[in-house]
C-alpha cells in the first residue's frame, strides 16, 4: 500500500512532533523555562517543578497508540479512507479508528474568513435517511470565483432563515443565484443583492449547477467514509467538508496538518 510506503520511522515522527510542538530548544510548557531535565520518557521543569511529555500539553494527549499508528491514521482519515481500511492499515480496533477519526476532526485549524462575494450560488439539501430520524436540512453557498463554500444546518427552509444564512456569509455587493423557493424571493430589494433565479421544475439548473455538484459529493464523502450519517455529528462532517474544500493543503499530508493544527493550538 502507498500509505505503508511513505510512513517515517517512529523516531523520525516523534522529531518531527517535537520540533513543532516545542521548536529549536525544549522549554516547559508551564512557565515555559528553558530549564528542563528528561527523566526516561518524560521531561522534568527545575523551575515550575512540574513534569510533561513530548505531547501533553497538545491535542494529542493521551495517546495509547504508536507514533507510526498515529501516522497512519491521519494519512487514512485525511484521503477519506473507510473505517474498515484505516483499521486494516493501522492494526488497530473499529473503535480507535472512529475516536481518532473523531479526533482529527475536532482539531481541524480552521475557521471561516471573510464573507463569500463576487457570484455566489445557494441551494438547500435533505443529508441524512430520514425514516432514521437523522435527515436534516442544509444550506449551502458556493463562491464561483475561489470555489470556496459555507454550509449550515438549517432548521427550516422559511424566509427568515435563509436570509439569516445569506446576510451572515455573503456580501451584499454580490450576485446570488437560487432556485425560484420562494424565500428567497425580496432579498434583493431588501438587501441590495442582485438576484437570480432558475427553475428546478422546468429541469433548469445551470445557475445553480456548482451548489447542486457539492451535495453530491458531501455525501459520497460521508458515505465513504463514515458510512452514515447520524443528527448529532452531522455538524462536524459539514465543517470537516467545508475545510477540506476551502482549504484543501491541510488534507494533503500528516506533516502539513500537524504542524498546523499542533501551532494553531497554541495561538488559541
């Protein structure tokens, strides 16, 4: 497997780890003294007193894996592997594989910039079976010039609602391309967008064509890999989603996403 292939040695991923985690020279991360002894495995501060690990003061506190597992995982997670072939790969249970999945996810460095302008497609979506109680409605925005997008759950599709979404993550300089539901229907007049429609029931779509494409591949991405969808998560898999289409370079290897997730840590 490609994956096995480029994974570095567990001391070459441990150096890695410190190095960002610390930088040039160890220092607690307590008082942050340079004065720090190393007892066995772990590091010992003269000055605070206190003792610390390569990652206890990271997100990756607690770990009970390998450093190579580790590495693996991320590597699985990050190209959308399934949980049964992260597993495989890994040699770990279903279970680690979810909670470490659920992990990355959770300490994604990123968070939403500047509002979407210039042409701006919206559309709303059913994600999630709805005979299991997990089907939600989702709104979605997607940026023609950069690609970026945004996406909500929304709790219902009334006028108040998409105007919400629309005046929260879209300048109203832009153009904005919907369907003919009829919430939408004023925001230009009452908002200064210019506005315009297509009609999905005469089969037009191709304003909207982009958002309409998203969907699709939100949920091949959540059935992919997380086979399903459950109400309480589905939050999560929007921003996992979103990131990854808005900043695709944080998905492209484990070293890029620690060493930014691990700093992005520390600026917050």
């Amino acid at each position: 497997m490609p994956i096995l292939a480029q994974v570095p040695s567990e001391a070459k991923i441990k150096a890695q780890i410190r190095q960002i985690v610390f930088g040039k020279r160890l220092k607690c991360p307590h008082c942050h003294s340079f004065n720090v002894r190393r007892i066995a495995c772990r590091f010992h501060c003269r000055k605070c007193r206190r003792k610390f690990s390569l990652i206890s003061s990271s997100w990756l506190s607690g770990m009970r894996i390998s450093y190579t597992q580790l590495w693996i995982l991320l590597s699985c997670w990050q190209k959308r592997l399934s949980v049964l072939a992260a597993q495989e790969l890994a040699g770990v249970s279903h279970v680690t594989v979810r909670r470490w999945y659920r992990r990355f996810r959770n300490n994604i460095p990123y968070q939403r910039d500047d509002k979407l302008w210039g042409h701006v497609e919206i559309d709303e979506a059913f994600v999630g079976k709805r005979r299991t109680g997990n089907q939600r409605i989702v709104i979605g925005a997607y940026e023609r010039s950069t690609g970026n997008i945004r996406l909500d759950i929304i709790p219902n599709r009334r006028e108040e609602t998409t105007d919400t979404f629309i005046l929260e993550n879209i300048k109203t300089t832009s153009t904005v391309y919907t369907d003919c539901w009829s919430s939408y229907a004023g925001i230009d007049s009452f908002f200064g967008y210019r506005h315009e429609t297509c009609n999905h029931s005469q089969y037009v779509f191709g304003p909207t064509n982009r958002i309409e494409g998203i969907w699709s591949s939100l949920k091949r991405f959540i059935r992919r890999t997380y086979q399903q969808v459950r109400a309480y998560w589905l939050p999560f898999l929007l921003k996992e989603y979103e990131a990854r289409v808005n900043e695709p370079r944080l998905f492209t290897s484990p070293e890029i996403f620690l060493n930014h997730s691990l700093l992005f840590q520390h600026v917050s």
